[in-house]
C-alpha cells in the first residue's frame, strides 16, 4: 500500500524525518518497500511510502491503522477525520435488508449531482501518487475513502436500480457483469448485491456494470456494507479477480465504521459534485455481527516469555494506546478487543503485540538450552537418509500442478481440480510426484546439469472407489546422466535401469522384505524397460525409463529413469540385529540355466533360495546370454552363489546336495536345463 507522508501527517502530528518514520514502521512489523521524496503542488515537501503489510493486519490497509501504529509508538494523539453530518433534504426512495453473512449495510441517496466537474487536486494527486486511476469525482471520492479508513464504498447509478436493495446469496450460475466487462457465472456460495430485478454488484469484490456510474449518471446511491471475511474469502481467486475491495473484506474490516465512512464520503462529495441528501440508512442484524473479544493476558507470563521486565503501567500503556481497554487486577489484564482487530484472540497475541511496541530490538539476547528430545526415526526419515547417501538430492514441488502435466502419457484421468487456484498453471492436485521431477530435471538442464540424481517425499492425492479423495505418501525418484563426472583415468558410464533398481535394492535391505520386480506397463513409463515394485504380493510401486513420447512432449534428451514407492507400505517388518560373522571359508558355485526367454530373474532367484538352505549367504547374477548353444526363444542365465556356515567347514558333499536339489527344483517347475 502506498501514501503519502504528508496525508498521514493528518491523523497524528509526527515529528520525524521520513527515514526515521520508515525505520519505526518496519520494526513494528509493518515493513516499508521503500520510500520517495515528491514534491507536491499542494502541500509542498513530501514523501511516498510503499508499505508491505502482511495478512494478519487487515487494519492497517489505510492511512487510519497506519496512523494509530505511529501515534502508540510516539506517544501521540490520534485524530479521527472530522466530517460535516450533512442535512437530509429528500427522501430515500430505496429500502435495505441484510442477510447473516452481510449484516450490516450503510447507504445513502443522493441525487442531482454534476459529474462535469473535476474531482479536487488533493483528492486526485493523493490517490494518483497510491496507484489508483482517476476515473470521476464519485469513484474518486470512494477510492480515497477506501485508502484513507480502510473501508470500501461503491456508488450505483439509482436510476438504473430497479425497486429495493437486497443483500442475498446468488443463485447457482447467475450470472453478472462486472464493471471490468468480465462476465462471470456465480455460485450460490457467492454473496451478491441485487434488486428486485437481478443481481447488481458482486458482494465485497466488484461491482455490476448495468448500474454503473457514468457521465450522464444524475443520482447515485453510495454504500458502505459489512461482510464476513469467510463469504469473502477465496472467491476473487475463484474468479481470477482481485480488488482493492476484496483484499480488505477477506482480512476483515471494522464492522463500527460504516457509517463514518458514508459521511465523511457525503462531505467531500457534497463539496465537489454537490446534490441533494438523502438520510442515512443503516440495516444491521445485530446478532450476526462479530462479537468483541475478551482476552487476558498474565504479566509475569508475558514477561517469561519475552525475557522482559515490563510493568504494569507500560502494560497498561501500550494496550491502552492499541485501543483495547485493559483492566489491571493483580498479574492479569482483562482487555476487550477493538472491532478492527481481527488478529488477536488468544493471550499469545497480547504477548505479540506487546513485544512490538517495546521493540524486538530491546528484548534481551539469550542463548536457548536444549532440550534432549528421544525423536522418532520414521520410514520418511530412513528413505530420505538412505538416498542422500547414495547421491541423491532432495527437492520440494508443489502439490498443485498443471493439467497438462497431470495428463503426460497420454491417460486422461479423472483429476482433482482445485477450485480456487493460485494461479491458472496449478490448478490440479498432483496424483504423481513424477510431473515435479521431470519439470525440475528439466529446469536444471537449461542450466547445464546433465548429471542428476533428484528425489521427493510428499503427498499425492487420489479419489477411491467412493469418491472420497485419499490423500498417499509417496517417496518420488529420477536419474539421468552419466554415473560419475568426468575423469582422466575413468570413463563415465550411464546411469540406467540397473543402476536404479540396485538403488531401490539397497533402500529396500533395511526397511523391508525381500523385493520382488515384475515387468508392468505403464502409459508414462516405456513399454519394455518398466516394472512394478512389490512385497510379497503387495505392489508397493513402480519404476522404468520414461516414455519416448513424455521425452519428447517435455522435450527432454537422453534416458531419463524414475521410481515412485508408496512410503506407509514400506513397513519395517525386519527387526535388524547384530550377528556374529563366521570363521570359516565360504564355498562358491557357478550354474547356468537356459530357461524361456519370458521367465523372470526374480522368479528363478526366489526358486534358487528355496533349495539352497539357511547356509546361503550370497547370489548374483553375472550373465545373461543370447546366441550359440542356446535355442531360440530361449536365454541363459548364470548364477554365482556363496554359502558360509557359523559353525563349520562346507566341503564339497555338503555343496553338491544342494546344488541337486536347486537343478531338480528347476527343472520341475520352470523346465530349466543346467548347462554343462
């Protein structure tokens, strides 16, 4: 929010240089953007201040809250705009009512104004230098208010208002234009400003168009409402709008100013378009206004907690000067929050509150003690150490992505779209960490990294059978690029599917189960280098080589590998305990097998390890083969496997049982042939 220095000089009588002022406000929270000295043709030396105020402080999006900041911190006087109560000389011919959700609205009429006039130069230079377009005196007028007490106004053109104003909930796809010719299908969560004919403004965002203020615009109504900030909240980013208005109501604005912002506007339009006056109308459903706040907070706590020794009177003081009406009895101040803080309604933001006025600067350096906290170690925890250490590096993307990503291997699903997105590229729940990866491989490419090794641990959302949206998670990998950086003496090799399914092997030892991989189809994966990752008979994941179509949808280069596993499948069920390493040699033997051509590794692994006895320690496959001596449509596979035994010497006799119990196995249920 931008103003003028000179324009907050009107609210409190202040002293300092605009270096000093922009210090004071940034160390009480309220942080300057920076600052421009200007000259103005009215009130001479001057300076414009850009405040960055966060979401918390609603009330300080006017000059009016940032005034009261300035007067507690100087130990000034804060003065209210005085305004002129302006006689009635007509009657108003509307009548208002107000829902639960819109409690209270302000209005008056006023008719035969001149639009022919100039809106006044300090009006005009004072909103031009806080980035508002000059448009005519009436929106001048309410834009100047807005900026000034925070409180938004906007003026229909009464002679296009057709009977009495309502403030209601719209009907499902009613549809309105808005001043910016915008023409949008409400909802009937969306709160509206209507007459007896159709809706005519959008309740606290924007006003319609057909009741426009225009040049030829002879009697206006001027309103000044109070909405919930929750009826508010969300629906401008619905929309893809937002308005001053809008970011005022969805913090929450005072809901006891509506009428001096009608009359301090009536002033200052009285004195540039002139008209006739009608009274001033309020309609409240008072038992749906907010509820001032009663909030204590314990001295000695807040002193505790800060590492302060303030008093009772400084207490008093600055809780007095925040407008809050403490009550001193003992160690406790009773105080009864002000209708324009919607942000303090627990003691812990008295406390806050209190640390501001005294200065975070003033509150004494202390070293914290630690406290030993036992933390648990959880499977998120364990994947995260354990791919760090094999060279990975962990990355965080949003759970909000864009639909053409969600839909990257062509499989149109029924996705989770997000109704109020934050901008037009993330309006999808992500249901795979795999879209994030890719887009950060790809970023990280046009910056000349060819090597990665990247990982993700997040949440990804899905709906089940009943509709509900289930929220899994997910542990998220990919490679690509060479194994090692470039060397004199070694050559790089590249990174493949073997490379990744040994990293999942080695995560897979201390957390779970023996692994099992099968090959699978997947429209994001390619067809022939891709597999499902399961645990017994529980599929657990997935992983392969990225499609040759997602390669060049994303226009990526090279073999680009990923992994996903679900992480609460990943269930420590071995217990790992120390055990004594045996004394004696292991004993070793190859064997080779040609079995059919579709027969899987882990499949013949999984039959090997049923015969081979508890005193196998090892087995790894070594060969794989095509070619002579081996049938079509079949290969041969070549073992090497290494027993040890804790409490003696295996000799030959010992190995060769085995090794005929495996060949028979074999040969029995996969018609494999040992070769010789």
């Amino acid at each position: 929010m931008k103003f003028s220095k000179n324009w907050l000089k009107e609210f409190v009588d202040i002293d300092l240089s605009t270096e000093e002022l922009c210090n004071q406000l940034t160390m009480v929270g309220l942080e300057v953007d920076g600052y421009e000295s200007f000259q103005s043709k009215i009130t001479g030396k001057d300076a414009i201040i850009d405040l960055d105020i966060t979401p918390n402080r609603g009330d300080c999006f006017s000059l009016l809250g940032v005034a009261r900041e300035v007067a507690i911190l100087n130990k000034l006087k804060l003065k209210l705009p005085q305004s002129q109560t302006i006689a009635s000389t007509v009657d108003s011919p509307t009548n208002i009512s107000v829902c639960a959700m819109g409690p209270k609205y302000a209005g008056r009429y006023i008719k035969n104004i001149d639009l022919s006039v100039k809106t006044p130069d300090l009006i005009a230079e004072r909103l031009e230098t806080s980035d508002h377009r000059l448009i005519d005196p009436v929106v001048d007028i309410t834009n100047y208010i807005l900026l000034e007490l925070g409180q938004p106004l906007h003026a229909f053109d009464h002679d296009k208002l057709v009977g009495d104003i309502k403030v209601r909930f719209a009907k499902e796809a009613e549809e309105l234009t808005l001043l910016d010719e915008t023409k949008i299908s409400l909802n009937k969560d969306c709160l509206v400003i209507a007459d007896k004919k159709r809706s005519i403004a959008f309740a606290g965002i924007m006003g319609g168009l057909d009741s426009s203020v225009t040049d030829s615009t002879k009697s206006i109504y001027l309103e000044s409402a109070y909405f919930k900030p929750e009826v508010i909240r969300g629906k401008a980013r619905r929309f893809g709008l937002q308005t001053d208005a809008s970011m005022r109501f969805e913090r929450g604005v005072d809901f006891n100013i509506q009428e001096l912002a009608i009359e301090r506007a009536s002033e200052l339009l009285n004195k540039s378009v002139g008209g006739l006056f009608g009274p001033l109308q309020v309609v409240a459903e008072k038992k749906s206004l907010p509820k001032q706040n009663k909030v204590s907070v314990n001295i000695s706590s807040a002193n505790r907690i800060l590492g302060a020794n303030l008093s009772k009177t400084k207490v008093k003081s600055y809780l007095t000067g925040l407008g809050l009406s403490p009550q001193v009895k003992k160690e406790t101040v009773n105080t009864l929050i002000p209708s324009w803080r919607y942000d303090l309604s627990i003691e812990a933001d008295l406390i806050e509150e209190l640390a501001r006025l005294e200065g975070y600067n003033k509150l004494p350096t202390e070293s914290l003690r630690p406290l030993p906290k036992k933390k648990e170690v959880t499977n998120s925890h364990r994947v995260s150490a354990f791919l760090v250490s094999q060279g990975f590096s962990e990355v965080i993307t949003y759970s909000f992505i864009d639909k053409e990503d969600a839909n990257l291997g062509s499989v149109k699903k029924d996705h989770l779209i997000v109704s109020n997105p934050i901008s037009q590229n993330m309006n999808v729940m992500r249901s795979s960490l795999w879209p994030g990866l890719v887009n950060t491989y790809a970023s990280n490419l046009n910056n000349g990294e060819e090597n990665q090794k990247l990982f993700e641990i997040g949440s990804i959302f899905k709906k089940d059978k009943s509709g509900s949206v289930k929220e899994i998670l997910q542990v998220g990998g990919l490679i690509s690029g060479k194994d090692t950086d470039l060397h004199w003496k070694n050559k790089p090799l590249s990174l493949n599917f073997y490379n990744l399914k040994g990293d999942l092997e080695g995560l897979m030892n201390h957390l779970t189960k023996d692994v099992i991989f099968e090959r699978a189809a997947s429209s994001f994966l390619h067809p022939g280098k891709s597999a499902k990752i399961k645990v017994g008979s529980k599929v657990i994941g997935e992983m392969g080589v990225i499609h040759p179509g997602v390669i060049n949808q994303k226009d990526l280069k090279g073999e680009v590998l990923v992994f996903t596993l679900d992480i609460d499948k990943l269930t420590q069920d071995k217990n790992i305990k120390y055990k004594n390493f045996s004394r004696y040699p292991a004993s070793q033997r190859d064997l080779a097998f040609i079995v059919e051509d579709s027969e899987l590794n882990s499949k013949i692994i999984k039959l090997i390890r049923s015969k081979a006895g508890k005193e196998l320690v090892e087995i790894n496959t070594f060969d794989v083969y095509h070619g002579d001596n081996v049938p079509e449509g079949k290969k041969s596979v070549a073992f090497n496997l290494k027993w040890q035994s804790l409490s003696k010497t295996l000799i030959d006799e010992d190995i060769d049982q085995l090794v005929e119990k495996i060949v028979n196995s074999l040969s029995k249920e996969i018609k494999a042939e040992l070769r010789s």
